[in-house]
DNA sequence: CTTGGAAAGTCAACAAGGCTGACGTAACTT
DNA sequence: AAGTTACGTCAGCCTTGTTGACTTTCCAAG
C-alpha cells in the first residue's frame, strides 16, 4: 500500500485526516453549488430534478428519454413526472423521431431557453467566482480530482460529453 | 471584469464552456462521492441522512443537538427523526448537558462507532484513490475552488471544523 | 421568586423526488 | 408473426425535507 509511489514525495496528503477534509469540503461545497438554482427553483412549481433534466436537454438538444435516463440514473417513471410538467407547461418539447418513432427527442422552448439561462447564470457565476479565485492551477487540480472520484460508468458519460454533442 | 488578473496569464479556463464541464464534474463525482455508503446503507434502515448525523457525531462527539442542526442545514423536526432511530437502535448515546440540562450531548456508541468506520472507509477509499491517481498539487487545487464554492457561513463552518474539536 | 425565552422534543400534515411492479401501445427487428 | 425496445402511465411505497403548533425543561434576568 505504500509503494508504487515516487520515493521523494510526501504522503500527507493521504492520510485519514486529510481524506476526511475533503470529504468535509465535498458536503460543504456541494450544498453550495446548489443553492443558487434552489433559491431561484423554490417558488416555481420546479425543483433540481427539473433543473438536471433542463441541464442535460440543453447540453444534448435533441437527446432522447433514454439517453436521459442514463445520464441521470434514475428511474424512467421517476424522469417521466418531471418531464411531464416541463412538457406540460411549455419548457420542452418532446419530437416524434423521424428514424424512428418510438423515439422521444427532447428540446428547451424559447421558454425553457429562458429558464435554463437564469439557472445556468447563477450557477456559472458562483462557479466562476470560485475559478477566479483559486486560479487555473488549481482548477486543473480541481477537475481531476472529481474525475478521479466518478464511476467508471459515470466517468466515460462524462468524458463522453465532455466533446462531442448528440 | 476583465482587469485586475495577470495580464500574462489566460483566461481560457473562466470561459462558459469550461464553467459547464466544471459544473458537470461536480455533478457525476458527487454521485461517487455518495455511491459506496449508500450501497451500504440500503438494506439497513437508514440512509444518506443518518450518515450524515453520524458522521458529524464522530467529528465532533459532545456536540449539542442545535450545533449539528446549523452544520446539516436541515430543520430540527428532520434531524430528529433520524436521531431518534439512532438513538432507539443504540448507535448514538445522548447525555443531558451537565452544565445546560436542556442540552444534549450525542455521542457515537460502540455500535455506532462500528458502522461509522464502515461508512467512512468505503468514502475514504474512494477518495484516497482519487487523491492518489490525481496527485498531491491536484489534490491542493480541488480544496481550494471547493472551499471557494462555499457559502460563507457554511466555509466558517467547514474552516472551525478543520482545526478545532467541538 | 417569578417570569421570559432558549433548547429540546413531539405530533400532525404535507411535498418532492426517489423507488418497484404491472400494464399498454406503438414501432422496430428478426 | 413473434419478440424486443422505447415510451408512457397507474398505483403505491419510502426517505427526507418542509411548516405549524405545542409542551417540557431550565437558565438567567428582573
């Protein structure tokens, strides 16, 4: 357990202690990064599953429910309540596919448009506020880290959108 | 907005597209991050939230029931539930104040402290390997823009718990 | 000593958002 | 023609969050 590694460096960064900051920071941190689309979600009849489901539409336009329901990891009835009430109240628009019709392929409306850029703003402002302040050095560090910490499975979806679009 | 950073250096990582792929990785890997206690607790009768008590217990055993109530962020009916079935399942020990009799005083049992160490080593595994394959500089930078995400009263939180026991 | 208010606990009711299971339909595939 | 896939939906359940109302305990200030 302690080989492998480059004989010079130092190995405090992997003690329990240290493991159980980051860990701390993790919760701490996360609770912020979803406190602004909560704030602004609150009130409407929406909340962050709405939020992840506008997300990914407007990452992927065009994606289809199962593409979703992977990439999200829930169940389909679980997806289908939230995309109901989005389709429902005019935020996405689901298109029969034209290879294939069973298909669902879903869109933002000029009104979910709307929505995902107010979310969207006040979770990048937050985002890039924190960048400015640690500087690129560290957001490189940043990245990998929370790379290193996925699934194997969430990881390639990840990498998988990272690039390429659809 | 675009003043005040070294002139020299780029300003390619606070673009839009690379606050996404940030927001994102903040995403899948929180799904990591809570994936392996999860497993364990499914099947128990508990879940995120009773980790979560039992975690700050640990970290800070004697804290008071209002104390773990401003770190969870949760409301005192909600906390309660979940203290109560730890209690009742004798995980958690809590002693009258002896100064402030209303007070209460939690403490992990030696049960509690069992499943505490479950818990925490499946996470700090996942987060050791992460830490390691991501290296120590990697490791500096994730800290720093987490704890730049924060909330300021929950940063002062995450800071006083870094240091200081209870 | 009395009283105000803080700390803790409890009951009830509710909502969001997960889950499972079962079922139906349309459409593609073999 | 039969089987599979994609999607939707009904029904019911669980966890974990919320509000509101109320009680008990007990410290501390008047």
């Amino acid at each position: 357990m302690a080989d492998q590694t480059p004989s010079g460096e130092s190995l405090l960064f992997l003690t329990d202690e240290q493991l159980r900051k980051g860990i701390e920071a993790m919760f701490f941190a996360y609770r912020g990064f979803t406190a602004d689309p909560d704030r602004i979600l609150e009130g409407m009849d929406y909340g962050r599953a709405h939020h992840r489901a506008i997300h990914f539409i407007h990452r992927s336009p065009g994606t289809t429910v199962s593409n979703l329901l992977t990439i999200l990891g829930v169940t389909k009835q679980s997806l289908n309540r939230v995309l109901r009430t989005l389709v429902d109240d005019g935020l996405v628009e689901a298109r029969v596919g034209r290879r294939d019709k069973r298909e669902r392929h879903l869109h933002l409306t000029a009104k979910g448009q709307e929505l995902e850029r107010e979310l969207s703003d006040a979770q990048r402002a937050r985002m890039r506020a924190a960048y400015r302040a640690a500087g690129p050095q560290a957001v490189a560090g940043f990245r990998q880290v929370l790379e290193a910490m996925m699934d194997p499975e969430l990881r390639r979806q990840y990498q998988g959108l990272k690039e390429s679009g659809a």
